[in-house]
C-alpha cells in the first residue's frame, strides 16, 4: 500500500488544474495516505520545492483559475541527471507515486521518471484538447467559452462598423478551439491547420455573400496557422471589406472553471488516486466514450488525436 505521492502541475496552466489538484489531495487523504504539493512542475521536484498537503490546503481553489502548485518548463528534467535528482528527492521524502497534471511534454517526463522506479499518473490538463488518449483534457472548455464570449463582444464592434473581424485563437498545433469556437460563434470561416483553405475563395465567398446582404463577417484562425494581422490584410485588400486582426491569446488560459472543467478535473483526480493506490503507474489517464480510462504512457503518447472534420465542414455550409 503506498502510502505517501506527490502532485505536481506542469507544462501550460489551464482552467480546471486547481480542481485536480484537490481531488487529488482529498481523496489520497480519505485513503489514508500522505500528500506533497510540488511547486512549478518537475523544477520543483528536482529543487525541493516541495511542502506537505492537508485537507485545508486545497480548500476555497475549485473555482479558481490558474495553479495554486505554480507551473513551470523545466529543461534540466529533460536530462538523465534531472531525472535522477527528482527520483532521489523523492527517495529522500519516500514520496512512491506522482500526479502530473499536464501534457505530453509533461507525460514524457512522466515515463522517465515511472522508468526509474516512481509510480508516475498523468492527468491531461491543457486548454488545447490535444492530447490523442483522450477526448477531453481539463481547460478545453472553459477556455472555449472564453474565446466565444470574447469573439460575440467583437461581433457587437464588427457588426456596427460593417468590417471582418480575424481572430486568432490558442491551440499550439491543434484547431481544435478554433473549430469549436468558430461554430458557437457562427464564423464565417475556420483557418485550420488540419483542413486545407484557399484565401481567394475565401475572399470570393465573403464578397458573394456581400452581395446577398452579409454585411459582416467573422473569421476564426488557429494559432497553428498563425498571421491573423497578414490574413486581415490580404483578406482586406482581395475583397476591399475593412478588416481587423485579434490574437486573444492568453487571456483563454484563465479565469474561473466551467462546471464541465471542475467535474473532469474531479473524476480525473480521484482516479489516478485510485490507481496509485493499487499499486500501478506510468498510466494516463483519459475519458473515452465519456468514461474514464488509463494507458501505458509510451501508447498514449503514440496515439493519434483527430480533428473533427465534419465540424468544420457543418460550420462551412452554413455559414450563408
Ligand atoms: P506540456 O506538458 O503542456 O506539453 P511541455 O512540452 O512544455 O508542456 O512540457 C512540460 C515539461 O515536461 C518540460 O518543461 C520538461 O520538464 C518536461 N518534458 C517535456 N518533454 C520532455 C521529454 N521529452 N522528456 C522528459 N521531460 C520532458
Ligand atoms: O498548450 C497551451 C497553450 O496555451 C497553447 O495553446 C499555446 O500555444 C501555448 O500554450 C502558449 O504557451 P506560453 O504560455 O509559453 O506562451
């Protein structure tokens, strides 16, 4: 029976982290076992950064944004001798298992140190839903409601002035916010990396639907792609419609956890618990055909993720 694990958050912060985290804690403390919070990720692990957790240390968090553990990129675990120091930190506070709240980069290192021999469970918590074992990772919808709020207010801009608003959303390679957010938002256009565009047509179909009466149009660009202000431009100067360029950026990382990312993050927590405490590791954790379920590390990180086409191509034809 291990008694004593670790919890850590690691790579981006995303809304619903802090939930994790508690359930993390609570339910290791209710099974009677002991609980460190590691500050800024595998930095912490590797300097000692690392304070005992009670009940009350995760009270009055669930609805906050951000992470109460900080988050950080550490290169130095990225080494053989980073990866030695953590696991003797962890020999030194006989911590035998770790949460790791993060993503691939965050699992890799996960599988480095499972490897040496600590019980290592990955939780995936990343705005981008970009993670191939699951089909949702705590953040994705908070930070989608974000983006739609923030795109229907440049709507309301968009609308009075007859203009074409582009806004980039957040996504590293993935469009999956973006398709998501193009489709709640009634976009005119998706720019994603996964589905090839043609900024002609493009063009041609915003000045077709001109002359039917649209009078203005919203343009929704994966930062995959990236260029919103050089895709503003062109689309400005081919179709001669007053454009303007928004990068959201990270404002989509923060703010309060939806009900969705709160209750993943929950579930999430609780069940990497259980399975540290059978004794099992170098597991992440994902939620399929909404239930939630475990792979080997190296199989979750070989898996691929895709993209919903079919959304995008709904979120296309009905964009008159
Ligand atoms: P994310 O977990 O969100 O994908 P990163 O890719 O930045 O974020 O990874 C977070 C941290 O995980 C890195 O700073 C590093 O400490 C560790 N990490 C990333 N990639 C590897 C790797 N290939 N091997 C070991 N550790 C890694
Ligand atoms: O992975 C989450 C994410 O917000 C991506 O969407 C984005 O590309 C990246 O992190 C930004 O990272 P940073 O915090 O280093 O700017």
């Amino acid at each position: 029976m291990i008694k004593k694990i670790g919890v850590l958050t690691s790579g981006g912060d995303a809304p619903g982290m802090n939930a994790a985290v508690r359930a993390v804690v609570r339910t290791a403390i209710s099974k009677g076992m002991e609980v460190y919070g590691i500050r800024r990720g595998y930095m912490g692990l590797i300097t000692g950064d690392i304070f005992p957790m009670d009940e009350r240390s995760v009270s009055d968090i669930i609805h906050r944004g951000g992470t109460v553990l900080y988050t950080a990129r550490c290169p130095e675990f990225r080494t053989a001798e980073g990866v030695a120091k953590a696991k003797a930190k962890c020999d030194e506070l006989g911590i035998e298992g770790l949460v790791v709240i993060g993503g691939d980069g965050s699992f890799r290192g996960a599988a480095d140190l499972s490897a040496q021999g600590v019980l290592c469970i990955g939780i995936p918590g990343t705005i981008d839903n970009d993670i191939a074992c699951t089909e949702y990772t705590i953040g994705f919808d908070t930070a989608m409601n974000t983006a739609m709020e923030m795109v229907d207010k440049l709507r309301d801009t968009s609308q009075s002035h007859d203009r074409c608003s582009v806004v980039e959303v957040m996504g590293r390679g993935a469009g999956h916010i973006a398709v998501n957010t193009g489709i709640a938002c009634g976009a005119t256009d998706i720019i994603t990396k996964e589905v090839a565009y043609d900024l002609d047509a493009i063009a041609n179909t915003m000045l077709e639907k001109k002359s039917k009466g649209k009078q203005n149009f919203v343009v929704i660009v994966a930062e995959g792609i990236g260029h919103a202000q050089e895709i503003a431009t062109a689309l400005q100067e081919k179709t001669h419609i007053e454009s303007r360029a928004t990068v959201l950026g990270h404002v989509q990382r923060g703010g309060s956890p939806t009900v969705r990312d709160r209750v993943e993050a929950t579930r999430m927590g609780y069940y990497a618990v259980e399975l540290l405490e059978q004794g099992i590791g170098n597991r992440v954790v994902g939620v399929n055909k909404g239930e939630l379920v475990d792979y080997d590390i190296q199989e979750a990180l070989s898996m691929q993720k895709p993209y919903d086409v079919k959304l995008h191509k709904i979120a296309e034809q009905i964009a008159f």
